[in-house]
C-alpha cells in the first residue's frame, strides 16, 4: 500500500479486451457528468449546503479543468467566492488566438491568428487556467522576449506546425502583461487532437463500470483488498505520521484499457474537458511539441528543445493549479488547490514528521516524480536502524576508551610515549617523541574498536536488505500506479532517434515499420563515447595525483614552521586542507563532466527516452564514482603501502618520499576525508536546491517587472506571468536528486568500517532534503513535465553494484587500513601472555632505524629548531614489521610481517564469502513482489480472459439476433406466398 493512497489493479492487455484494473487518478472523480450537470457517481455526495455548479473534490479541491461557466450568480464553493458572468473575469487585454482548423497562411505570425479582445471571462485573474473565453484550458505556455526577425520566422514555422497538427494557440503581447517584456503563448489541446494521441501513446483509460458488470458479472472493486481488510483481526492503531483520509481521501480503483477512439463508447466519457487529466494533456502537447518543425530545410531542425536551445523560446511550462498560499484560512475554506494542498501536507516545515502524500505527488507532477520521493522516503527510513547500530558502536568506542591498551601506551608520558621517531619527510621534518600522537590514537580508536567489525557485516547485510525489499516496495508502486509494463507497452521513440536513422526494419514485437540505427553505426559511435570517457577518467586519477603531491609537499612546509603548534597539528592541517581542495576539484570536475555526458549521449543517439537517460546515468555516474571515492581509496589501500623504511630510495615523487601514515594508522585521514567530502557536499547541494533557485527567482522577477504576490501589482498577473519568473525544472529532471543520494549511499556502505556516524549524517541530511526538495518543487520550481516511468531506472543497478563493492571495500578497510587483524595476529601468536592482552602491541609494531644510514637528502637538517633536544639521536623507530639495524637481513621484512599479510587475506576470503552467502540466502528467500500483489494480477488476468470469453459469447449471441431479425424479415415479405415458404426460413440453431 503506497503512502496516502491505495492499492490498484493492473493488468497486461490481452487480446481482444483490452481490460484492466488500475487507480485511476484522474483531476475529477470518476463519473461527473460535467459542468452544468449536477450528477454525481454512486460513491459520491455533494457536500452539506453545496447548491449545485462546479463539482466540488472532497477535501475541497477544485476539479482540474471545471469551467465556471454554470455557476452564474452562485456562490462557488470550489474557488470560495462568489462568481457572476459567463466565464471567469480579467482584464481587457489585446490577445490572440488560433483555432483548430482554421487556415495557415505563410507570412508575419499575425496572418495566423485573430484578434479576441472582446471576450472578457469573470475570473481572478492571477489564477487564470484558461483561454480568454473561459472554456479552454491552458494545457501549456511558451515564452519569449527577443523580437529578431530570424526567431520570429522560426516561432512563426513553430506554430503553424502546432496548428497544423490541430492546437490552439492563443497569444499574449508583451505590451499587455504585467511586466511589459515577454509574450506568451497559450496551448491548448482539443478533443480530437487528446484522443488521437491517445490512442498513438496507448494511453490508459477506465472503462466504463456497467460494461465491466455486463461483461463479468462481477463487481470491478478491489475484492481480494478487501478480503485483506476483513481478515485483519484488531482494530487499527492510531498512525500520528500517517495523512488523514478526511484531508486525502482514497482514491477508488477502476479497470483501464489503452485508449482507442474507435471504442470509445466503453470509456467513462462524462466531459471531454475532463476525461483526460492535466497530466495526460500536458504529455500529449509536449509529444506535439517535441515533432514540431520551425524549419523546413533542415529535417534535424524541430522540437521545443531546439527553440529553447537556439533562444527561440525562452520558457516552455505547464501551469500550476493556483497559488500555494492564500489569505484564507484552510479551516474555513479548505484547500483551494492541490499545489496548496501539496504545500501543507508535504512542503511545510511542520509536516515534517508526516508520511509523504505519494499519490497525491504521482497525481500533480507525474509518476517518475513520484517514484523518485516514494525511493528517497524509503532509503531515508531504512536510514534509521543503521544510524542506530553505528551510534552504539561509536559509542562503545567512547565508553572503551581509556581502557584501550595501545592508545594508553602511545600516551604514556614515561614510558613508550617517550620512544623517539623517525622524520615523516625529508629533510624539513625534525625527530619527534611517540606522545605526540596521542591526540591521533584516542580518535582513531573511537572509529576503529572491536564493533567495527561488526558493524561493517551488519552494514553489507543492510544494503542487500534495502535492495530487496525497495524491489517489492517498487513493484507493489508500479502495479498500484498503473506503469508496471510502461516500457515495454507505452513508451515511443525519442524524435531525435527518429531524424537521425535513415534505416528502417520491421519491429519483430509490433511487425510495424519502425526506423533504426544500423549496428556498425552504433558500435562507431559508441566506440567515440568510450574512448572520451577513458581519456576523462585519467584526467580525474590526474587531479587526484595533484592533490597527493599537495599532502606531500604541504605536511613537509608545515613541519619545518617554527611555531610549535603548526608542527603538532601539521598532519591534521595537511588532510583538513587536502580534502578540501578535493572536494572543490570535485565540484569543479562535476561540471564539466555534466557537459561531456551530455554531448556523448547525444552522439549515442539512444532509441527511447529511459534509454537515454540509463546511458547518460552509467556516464555520468562512473565520472562521479571517480571522481569522489579516488582519493578515498589512495588513503584507505595506498597512502603509506610503498615506503618500507626512512631511508627507502624507491618510491620517491619529484624529490620527496612519498606520503605516510601516523603510527596510529591512516584510518582517521580516511575518517576526516569522508567527513568532509560527505558534510560539505550535502551543504553545498542543499544550497544549490533551494538557495540558489530562490536567489534566481529574486534576480528573475527583477528583470522582468514581475513583483512579488504581497504588492498591489502582482494583483494584475496572471497565473502564466508568476509560474515564468519561477526557476525551470532541470533539463534532465531528478537526474541530480537521484546522483546526490546514490553518492551518499556509496559514502554509507563502501567506508563504512572507517565512520561509523556516516549513516546518522545522511538520515539527519535526508530528513531535511524531502522537505527541502518538496519545498523546492512546490514553491521555487515551474511545474515539471509529469513523465511516466516504473521504476528508479539505471539506479538500481548502480545501487546493486555499489552494495556489492562495499563488502569488499569493508573487507579491505577492516583488514589493511585498521589495525584490527594486526593486533588479533599480536595476540594470538606474538603477546606471551596467558592472558592474550594486547600489552606490548605498539612496540611490537615499530621497527629501528640507525640515524646513520639516512641518504644525504633525506637526513633531517641538524639546524632545525624544532625538537632540536632530540637532534643527537642515533636510533629512531618508524612504523613497520622489519629486522633491526645490523641483523644479516636489515630492514627487510620479518615473519610476523608475513604472518599478518597471511591472516589478512585469509579474513578478506571469510569475510567476503560468509556476507556474499547470507546476501545471497536472503535475496533468495524475498520474493520480488507481494504475495498479495501476485494474487491480484494473476486474478486479473482471469477476469481479463473471462471478460475476453464473454465478449465473444456476445458477439455471437448479437450476431444470432441479427439472423434472427434478417429471417423474421424475409418472412414477413414472403407472408403471402404459402405456409410452405414461412416455415421453410424458420431459424435452425446450428446454421
């Protein structure tokens, strides 16, 4: 059951029927009979004291596209004001219009249309969702505000494409707006343009409930939901994060067909105003749209796309229902439209805790924005159990932390602490006392403590956890939605596929002509994507070199300052500062990146709009993964692996040894890398979502006159002048939402062993970015193409690899980065103590070095103030498993070195194949759909069949009546020839 709405029917096609059963979220409820009549279905009561008019959608929501025109002298509770007139009253302004069927003319655009300054519908104007006369609804507005001649000619061809293909067009001079610097121009798609599309997209619509019944005799409510509810045997508990069903009322489930005009008369046609939603009118004029030619000496040249690319247009949007604030109370007059009632419910800060109204999002901006906020809520939920596992581990590591016996000794003050240590760069870097890194352990340990391990297990079970039951979770959506085959039955083919292939192949599925790109041609193109996407992958392990260098050289200036406090903080200083500068190298990248994806999956020319944006997901995706967790796995498997002693001359970068880790590890560097590049991206993309679209807005109506809602100006706009100076949704739509959130769960689970809080910070970023991003949509944004879709796309295979990966990543993490096997290799083999302590671990782990064998430029300066006690020191220890100066095998490495190496490939081996076999077992024993869900569909394929059965029991029985009817009449005309011949036609059942 989908959050705020209720379980649908679906079903495939099936041949000769047709039927199925599916929500039906349609702008009115279903059997309305249209403005002017005052019927209602049998479900369905008008409100106590409603007097008749336009149709009013419990919860006090207006229905979409209810034309005010019967409501003359009555008070409308639908708009909460009294409404007198024909239409809905504005302004005299000077506006066009261009009706279906009227003649094209080629010249100036004024030779395409006809002045309409007469009508004058009585309306508030700023909410005008209408044409002037009141009746026809805007379906889309396009905007300019450049008078070239050249754009002009091309919005001229661009028209009378759009009228050729039978819209309306109804324009608005700059002149007479309120900000007296852009046009605008109205569309709106009539009848016969809806059901010829329609039926072209294969569009689903319900059928008529008594054809069902005649057909079935069967009621087509949900019975196998309802015999769900009957067996449930307590009463339900009071939700206070569930949406009341007096605000959102369920929606009731109707059976759908794909529409076909030629049955028609088994479709719930009530008003052919209403049958088709705002979201099924909105996608039918964009499908327009986007074929729409502005010049015919270029078949590549057409689409709305294009003549927004070329400036042609400078806006192309549908209307919001309203406004989503009003100076009505809601108690008193309801809410006035779905964008205010999406507001409160959704978009409010207050309604934070509330479960997100999914149907009611699928309903306004379409389904793929609404599997996209049904993902994020349940990531976002799912987010909670492993918070609270990683707070307990990280707290462990608090309460444990004094009694940790390694970190004690690096402390002590007397004893170990004052072992001295070898430089940790060339030359610059003085001697330094162990006690030093005492600041460096006790972090470290709060990270990596005996929980760790754990908690990376129960993190690789999570993620597969997660994965399994969102498939169920999608697929119960997709059913309930209606798209549970859209790709495969519904979706067309791109335009731009279509121009560019001059081949054409009978569709082995359809056995329709259909164009196609040859392979040899694809494989070339392909061939170019994958070669620029190499040379930008080394371009990206470039920067990260770059920034290594930057560790390399800036912890060796920092060590030679003599202040004291910069040489005690110089490692912490150099990773704070390094990740940084990644994070902004990252930023930077990323927007190149977003480009080069684009023009490589433009070459790509893939065939339908899911394949386009699947490849433009793997580009874009595989970039990013790069780009952001590189310098997470240099720290986490390379930093310090190639210097064996201080004065190893092997692994040199232009004069400098390469980077160390403290004597602690490096899995606190790896901690504070993540931290920052996690923390500061979800900062920085918050802003970007919401500050940035809101400054936009600012400087938009600034420039266009338009002024805010609270001055007496704005009185005047309309509905198309406020939606404009919002800020447009993004060309690829929630490509960005989705990218942001999957890099956020690849920090969650690939790292985990080494920041255990990860899963609480993304949870805490969550909980704002559903409000930030409902903010956003409702209030800063135009209102999206609502796009169809049935799933997360290439997501979830991204999701599944990245769940994968991370178990090896852990597995890696717990065995090379911590000092976890090291010190179970320690106890086991090395202590000496009956009690297995760890006692002595830390010496054990420090190797000797004689002062003596430093090369000449590796030698610290004897002249450095720093430490200059310590000067005169003839052996230090440095980090490492090596024999001491003069063993026959000096610094190479020891036993116990090969030992460890040993036990850590052997844990990696365990750990990966025990959690690869509980994922598997897991994934084995969740089913991908409900039991309940699976019920359903296959009783609807049933009732399919069996409507099919009937449908040619009926035909049958209509074509016997119409024998019957021939014979009686034959027999009436041959009456007077004898009783032979009347008995001789008398019908014979069988013939």
């Amino acid at each position: 059951m989908t959050d705020g709405g209720s379980y649908g029917l679906a079903t495939p096609n099936q041949p000769g029927t047709g039927f199925e059963m599916a929500e039906r979220s349609s702008p009115v409820p279903i059997g309305f009979e249209g403005v002017g009549d005052e019927s209602y279905p049998p479900s369905y009561s008008p409100p106590e004291g409603y007097t008749g008019g336009t149709p009013m959608h419990p919860g006090g929501i207006p229905p979409a596209g209810a034309i005010p025109d019967s409501n003359i002298g009555r008070e409308n509770p639908a708009f909460g004001s009294p409404v007198s007139g024909s239409g809905c009253s504005v302004n005299e302004k000077s506006v066009t219009n261009i009706s279906y069927g009227d003649p094209v003319e080629q010249g100036s655009l004024g030779a395409l249309i006809t002045e309409n300054s007469n009508n004058k519908p009585h309306h508030d104007r700023r909410e005008q969702l209408y044409f002037n006369d009141g009746k026809r609804q805007i379906d889309f507005i396009l905007a300019y505000n450049d008078d070239d001649p050249k754009k002009e000619q091309k919005r001229q061809r661009f028209i009378a494409s759009l009228h050729e293909e039978g819209l309306m067009v109804e324009v608005e001079d700059a002149s007479e707006t309120n900000g007296g610097r852009v046009s605008f121009v109205k569309i709106h798609a009539p009848w016969e343009v809806c059901t010829r599309y329609a039926e072209l997209m294969n569009m689903k619509m319900p059928i008529k409930e008594i054809l069902i019944q005649a057909l079935l005799n069967h009621d087509e409510q949900n019975d196998l939901a309802e015999d769900e509810e009957s067996q449930q045997c307590l009463p339900k508990m009071p939700n206070p994060f569930e949406i009341s069903e007096e605000t959102l009322p369920e929606e009731p489930n109707y059976f759908t067909a794909a529409f076909n005009r030629e049955r028609s008369n088994q479709f719930i046609i009530d008003d052919h105003e209403t049958f088709f939603s705002h979201s099924q009118r909105t996608r039918i004029v964009y499908e327009v749209l986007s074929r729409a030619r502005y010049d015919d000496s270029n078949k590549l040249r057409f689409g709305i796309i294009r003549m927004l690319d070329n400036d042609s247009y400078t806006a192309a949007f549908s209307l919001h229902e309203g406004s989503y604030s009003s100076e009505h109370s809601v108690i008193t007059h309801g809410y006035e439209n779905e964008r205010r009632l999406l507001y409160e419910l959704w978009a409010k800060p207050k309604a934070f805790y509330k479960q997100q109204p999914l149907d009611l999002i699928r309903k306004y901006y379409g389904e793929k924005v609404g599997i996209y906020f049904a993902w994020l809520g349940f990531y976002t939920i799912w987010l909670v159990p492993a918070s609270l596992v990683g707070m307990v581990c990280f707290l462990y590591g608090c309460f444990t932390l004094y009694k940790n016996i390694p970190s004690n000794e690096i402390c002590e003050p007397g004893g170990l602490g004052s072992t001295v240590m070898c430089p940790l760069c060339d030359q610059l870097c003085p001697f330094w006392e162990l006690k030093s890194s005492c600041f460096y352990s006790r972090l470290t340990y709060l990270f990596d403590n005996p929980a760790t391990v754990f908690f990376s297990i129960f993190m690789s079970l999570w993620g597969t956890l997660f994965l399994e039951f969102w498939k169920r979770k999608q697929h119960v959506i997709a059913w309930d939605w209606d798209v549970l085959e859209y790709e495969q039955e519904q979706e067309s083919l791109r335009p731009q596929y279509e121009a560019q292939a001059s081949h054409k192949k009978t569709n082995p599925i359809t056995k329709l002509i259909e164009p196609y790109i040859p392979w040899w041609n694809k494989a070339t193109r392909v061939l170019t994507s994958a070669t620029t996407i190499l040379f930008m992958l080394c371009v990206v392990l470039a920067a990260i070199f770059g920034v290594i260098v930057y560790r390399i050289v800036i912890v060796s200036v920092l060590y030679a300052s003599d202040v004291a406090l910069v040489r005690q903080n110089a490692k912490l200083t150099t990773t704070i500062t390094a990740a940084t500068l990644n994070l902004l190298v990252i930023i930077l990248l990323s927007k190149i990146y977003r480009w080069l994806a684009i023009w490589l999956t433009n070459i790509e020319c893939p065939r339908t709009q899911s394949d386009y944006e699947d490849s433009f997901t793997f580009k874009m995706f595989l970039f990013q993964f790069v780009n952001f967790y590189s310098s997470l796995f240099y720290i986490a498997f390379f930093k310090g692996r190639f210097v064996d002693y201080p004065a190893d001359k092997e692994y040199v970068i232009f004069g400098y040894h390469m980077d160390q880790c403290d004597p602690a590890g490096c899995l606190i560097e790896l901690c504070i890398q993540l931290g920052i590049i996690m923390v500061g991206k979800q900062f920085l993309n918050n802003f970007m979502e919401l500050g940035l679209p809101f400054l936009m807005n600012f400087i938009r109506k600034k420039k266009s006159n338009i002024s805010n809602e609270s001055t007496k100006e704005q009185q005047a706009s309309t509905r198309w002048e406020q939606d404009y100076v919002l800020a447009a949704t993004p060309p690829l739509g929630l490509f960005d939402e989705y990218l942001e959130m999957v890099i956020q769960f690849g920090f969650v689970t690939l790292f985990v062993a080494a920041f255990p809080l990860a899963p609480l910070f993304a949870l805490l970023n969550n909980v704002i970015e559903i409000r930030l991003d409902a903010f956003k949509y409702v209030t800063q944004l135009r209102r999206p193409l609502a796009a169809r879709a049935q799933d997360i796309g290439a997501w979830y295979n991204i999701l599944k690899a990245l769940s994968i990966l991370s178990v090896i990543s852990n597995a890696f993490v717990i065995a090379y980065t911590s000092d976890f096997i090291p010190r179970l290799v320690y106890l086991y083999a090395y202590s000496g103590d009956e009690k297995k302590s760890v006692a002595g671990y830390i010496n054990g782990s420090l190797s000797y070095f004689d002062v003596k064998d430093f090369l000449p430029t590796v030698a610290p300066d004897p002249n450095l103030e720093a430490n200059k006690e310590l000067n005169g020191t003839e052996i230090c220890r440095y980090r490492g498993y090596n024999y001491p100066p003069g063993h026959p095998k000096q610094y190479h490495s020891t036993i116990q070195h090969w030992h460890i190496v040993a036990a850590r490939f052997i844990f990696v081996v365990v750990f990966e194949h025990v959690v690869f076999f509980l994922t598997s077992t897991i994934a084995v024993f969740i089913p991908d759909e409900p039991g309940s869900v699976r019920d359903q569909i296959l009783r609807e394929k049933f009732l399919a069949k069996e409507a099919l059965y009937a449908a040619e029991l009926q035909k049958t029985k209509t074509k016997r009546e119409d024998d019957d009817e021939e014979t009686a009449s034959a027999k009436e005309l041959e009456g007077g020839g004898g009783g032979a011949g009347a008995e001789g036609l008398r019908y014979r059942p069988g013939t």
